[in-house]
C-alpha cells in the first residue's frame, strides 16, 4: 500500500519558500552533462512518491531560455537530485 | 618555408623528406626525435612549419608550455598521421594542432595539402572526422579559469574522482552548490562535460611540475 500524496501547490507559494536558492544544474544519468536551470514556481507537491521527488516545478533553462517541466528532490531547502521533463518549445 | 620534421620513426622521416624535396618553397630545417630536441631547436631558429608524427603528437603541447606563445602562435603545427585514426585526429585538436595530414602518397597530394593549411582553407576543427564527436579544439593547451578557494578545491576534488555527492560533503556544501559551480566552470572554461574539466585540471599540474 502506497502512502503517495500529490498536492496542487498554493499560487501564494513563492519559490524561495521551499529552496534557498532557485537556481540548479541538471546532471544527465552519464553524470557529464551538466545544464542549469532556474525554479519558476512550483506546481505540485508530493510525499511519499516512489521515486522520492517532492515537487514537480516549471523550470527554465539559463542558457536557452526554453521552459520545462522538472520533477524535484529538495531536501532541507536544497535541490537535491532533478528530472527535466518535456521541453516547450 | 622552413619545416621541421619531428618524428622518432625514421621510415616517416624519410618519407616526408622525400615528398617535401619536390615541393616548391619547403626547406626541412632541422629533424628531430624527442620533445627536448625539438624545444632545443625551435629556440635556435624561426621555423614556419613543424610536422609530428603521431607517435609524438605530445611535443605540440610541451612546445606550448615552454616556448614563447607569440613565436608558437607564429607557427603552424600540423600532426602528420600514417593512416586515418580517429583517435589521433581527437588528439591533435584537443592538443592545438592546426591540421593533420593523413599519409599523403606524392608530393604533389602533400603540396596542395600544406598550401590549404597555410592559406588557413582547411584547419582540423573542420576536419569531417571530428564532426560527430564532443571535442574541444585546442582544449589541453589552454589555462584553467577559476572562480575561488572553493572552486580549486572543487576541481581537485573532481580530478581526485570524487562524485558530485561526495565533493559536497568534503567541501561542507550542498550538492546543488557544487553542480552550480560545476557548470558556471564548464561553461567559463568553453567545456562541455566533467571529464574534460577534470583532464584539463590534471595536465595543467602535471605541466606545473614538469615545467
């Protein structure tokens, strides 16, 4: 029985109220290619998720300015591991 | 044009002074074998053109390192291969070679070969080999640029093959922190991927020792 919880964030929630800095690097699996992006806000919110992500947030990328999707592992206010996700072009 | 041939096989010094006795305007210099002789001689003379042999391809980089960079940038160095090989077409860009030159069989093949690469029409970022692969012309004769303490740290750290996680903890900060500052370092530095960071770090020590 799984315990996961998913929750629409409130539109109030700033993102500097969940992170101490929104800006992070995504790693690709290989662990070379490294890309950095910016937390734009957060859209859901979860607990227990089976594979540990806390947040799913709209991201962008600094170099290119494309908007993504991410899913997030903060912990203690610090982006621990991410996934980008589809990329709107 | 005056050439030095560095290559410590002599079937391939003997075949490229043969090719270049018939092209017009070259005048083999000196021929040398080793890294040291070939600082020794480009101390001594003005040469316009040095071709290594793929065996040696390491006397660019250390003529870099000790030989002034305005006489260096003067020249041209062109890494002389007996057959195509990827990997050595990699290593001659990555060590700032201009352009390499694949067993030309006449000296007229050689002579338009050189005059392309002198007349700078031809060069081996643009080689077609290189077109499919992640390299960094000229990546290992550059200097490392770091931000701080932490950055050197970071990157010693890095060169010691430490993971990201790992090198958070050693320096007492977040991995975020750590892959932030990884690729505001890729990207200073023109680089694209954490093993280049780290190998431009190691060979910019080992050069410090041996200079």
């Amino acid at each position: 029985m799984s315990d996961f919880e998913s929750r629409v964030t409130s539109p109030e929630l700033e993102v500097l109220d969940v992170v101490d800095n929104p800006v992070f690097t995504d790693v690709t699996e290989e662990g070379e290619t490294y890309t950095t992006y910016r937390i734009i806000r957060f859209v859901y919110e979860f607990s227990g998720h089976p594979q540990g992500w806390t947040h799913l947030a709209v991201v962008i990328a600094n170099r290119t300015d494309t908007e993504s999707e991410a899913f997030l592992r903060v912990i203690d206010r610090v982006v621990d591991e991410s996934y980008i996700l589809a990329i709107d072009t | 044009m005056d050439i030095l041939i560095c290559s410590p096989l002599e079937e391939t010094t003997a075949k490229l002074e043969r090719l270049l006795s018939s092209v017009g305007g070259a005048r083999i210099v000196e021929r040398t074998s080793t890294s040291h002789e070939t600082i020794e001689v480009l101390r001594r003379h003005e040469i316009d053109l040095s071709i290594v042999g793929e065996s040696v391809l390491e006397v660019g980089l250390a003529a870099r390192r000790l030989l002034n960079p305005e006489q260096i940038d003067r020249m041209l160095w062109v890494a002389f291969l007996d057959r195509v090989s990827m990997p050595s077409v990699i290593k001659a860009a990555q060590y700032g070679y201009n352009d390499v030159l694949v067993a030309p069989s006449t000296s007229t093949e050689l002579a338009r070969e050189l005059a392309e690469i002198v007349d700078h029409r031809r060069s081996v970022q643009t080689n077609p080999l290189l077109k499919s692969v992640d390299v960094v012309p000229g990546l290992y004769v550059r200097q490392i640029a770091l931000g701080d303490r932490t950055d050197e740290d970071l990157v010693e750290l890095l060169g010691l093959g430490l993971d990201d996680r790992d090198i958070g903890l050693a320096l007492g900060i977040s991995i975020q922190d750590v892959r932030n500052r990884l690729a505001n370092l890729l990207e200073i530095n023109g680089l694209s991927n954490r093993t280049q960071l780290a190998t431009l770090h190691i060979r910019s020590q080992l050069a410090g020792w041996l200079a």
